[in-house]
C-alpha cells in the first residue's frame, strides 16, 4: 500500500468479500458455545388474566382489576376510588352488566354473607352500589331511550317538538330506569373476590348460555343487597340445600315457566327483550 500523503484521508477499510473462505467448524466448540439467551415471555396483561376464568379458570381473575384498575380503558374499568372499582362484566348475562368490587383485602378476600355482617362495610358497598345503579340506569336510558314509551313526551320537551303547558309545568320524568336496575349477590359466588352485581333486569345477551346463568339472576340464589343483613334462619344462606339453580326457569317479564328447556326460553327472551324495550 502507498504511504499516505500529508492531509489525505486514510482510506476506508474494504469488508472482506462474502465469499472469502471461512474457517472449519469445529463440532465440539460449537457444542460447548454458549447459546444466545431466549428472551422471557412476556407476561400476561390483566385483561388476558381476568379472562382465565371459572370451569378450568381462575377464580382469583377479578383481582387484577384490585391492584391496576389505572391499567384497564373506560370501556372495562368504569371509575375505581381507593375503596371500591365498578367494572363491566367481561362475560355479561344482560344488556348492562356491571360489578362493584371492595378493594380492601379485609372484605375481597370474604364470602359476601360474611363481609356483610360488618355494618359499616355493608352501609359503605350500599351506598357505593347506589352510585353504580345510578350510572346503568342513565347507560339504558342512553342506549334505549329512543324507543321507551315512556320517555316519549320528554324527549318531544327537550327536542323542541312539545312545549311545557305554563311556566309552572315540569319537565316529564320519563321511564324510571333505576327501576329496571338489579343489585346483588350470588348466594354461591363463582369467583374467589367479593363482588356485587349490578345489572339490567332484561337477560338479553349472548353471553347467557345455559339453566345455570339463568337461575343464578332469577331465583334467590341471587339475593338483593337491599335484604341483607339476613336472618340467621335465612334459606338463601343454605343454596345447595335449596337447589336454586335446578329449578324450572321462568321468565322474568311474563312468568312463563319453560321447565328446563333452555333453547326456548332464549328465543322468549329475545322477544321480551324487545316489548320491555318500548315500554
């Protein structure tokens, strides 16, 4: 190579040709080489943990919403305080399906009728659930408003189309959606954290799938948080006993008892769901 001249660059190294021969491998080298490091798997997010559920599925899968509820969108965790977190139902047995769940592990941890017997715990998921009730039943207002009977005359008001009779006449109430709000608890819960249900009465929705979801909402395996605390001689302490989720299903709207033939009743439900929708 000719020596480089006062102020010339020094010239770029020149990669060595693709094809230039390469070494003989050695096999036991080769063997003995430390492999390259796999990464971990990455860990499941809480959505991918709460959807582990109940049949082959944890049962602890509501505690992510404990710890993170900052990490979940508005369209899965509604509000969270540091007492309480009001979720959707990931599987959701109704139009509206939402769950409040305590986040204090002195409560979570505990079957509901035991948690319950603390007074000022049960004031406190009573008050808590009442906001809750408050929120689906403006949720169904929302979504069927429009086709209510009843919010007919207050929707004409605030659309401009009906005038109010005199300055002394008030705004029509309209449909009482608070009414067609259930709140409470399964008698046997199927997840390990304690958790209120609060839900659209109407049972439309593809998630309910079987006697059991039905019978569980519609019976009193599903007890009202408004009766507790309940009477030590309470049947509903006992539903194994009482074999609640083996009875004959009835619809909710009509009191139609289809036995325990399922496929029928769906199809009911769909056309309640319907007539309950324009009331």
């Amino acid at each position: 190579m000719a020596p480089r001249k006062p102020g010339e660059p020094e010239p770029e190294l020149e990669p060595p040709a693709e094809d230039a021969p390469k070494p003989a491998a050695n096999a036991f080298e080769e063997l003995m080489a430390p492999k390259p490091k796999r990464p971990p798997p990455p860990s499941p997010s809480p959505t991918a943990a709460i959807a582990r559920r109940w049949g082959g599925i944890s049962r602890d899968g509501l505690g992510a919403y404990l710890q993170h509820p900052e990490t979940f969108p508005s369209t899965r965790v509604i509000y969270y305080t540091d007492d309480f977190v009001a979720v959707h139902d990931l599987y959701p047995k109704a139009s509206v399906h939402t769950l409040l769940l305590p986040r204090k592990a002195t409560f979570s941890d505990q079957h509901p009728f035991d948690a319950f017997l603390d007074p000022a715990f049960l004031t406190a998921v009573k008050v808590e659930a009442a906001k809750l009730k408050g929120f689906v039943a403006k949720e169904l207002q929302r979504r069927f408003g429009a086709e209510s009977a009843a919010e007919a005359r207050r929707q004409a008001v605030l659309d401009g189309e009906v005038e109010l009779e005199g300055d002394d006449e008030e705004l029509p109430p309209g449909r009482d959606w608070e009414a067609e709000v259930k709140v409470g608890i399964h008698a046997h819960p199927s997840m390990n954290h304690l958790h209120v249900h609060v839900l659209s009465r109407d049972m439309f929705s593809p998630c309910l799938k079987h006697r059991r979801h039905y019978n569980s909402f519609n019976t009193p395996f599903f007890v009202e948080l408004a009766d507790f605390p309940l009477a030590d001689d309470d049947p509903r302490l006992h539903p194994g006993r009482e074999q609640y989720l083996r009875r004959d299903m009835v619809c909710w709207r009509c009191g139609r008892n289809f036995k325990n033939h399922f496929k029928s009743l769906r199809e009911h439900l769909e056309t309640e769901f319907e007539e309950w929708k324009r009331e």
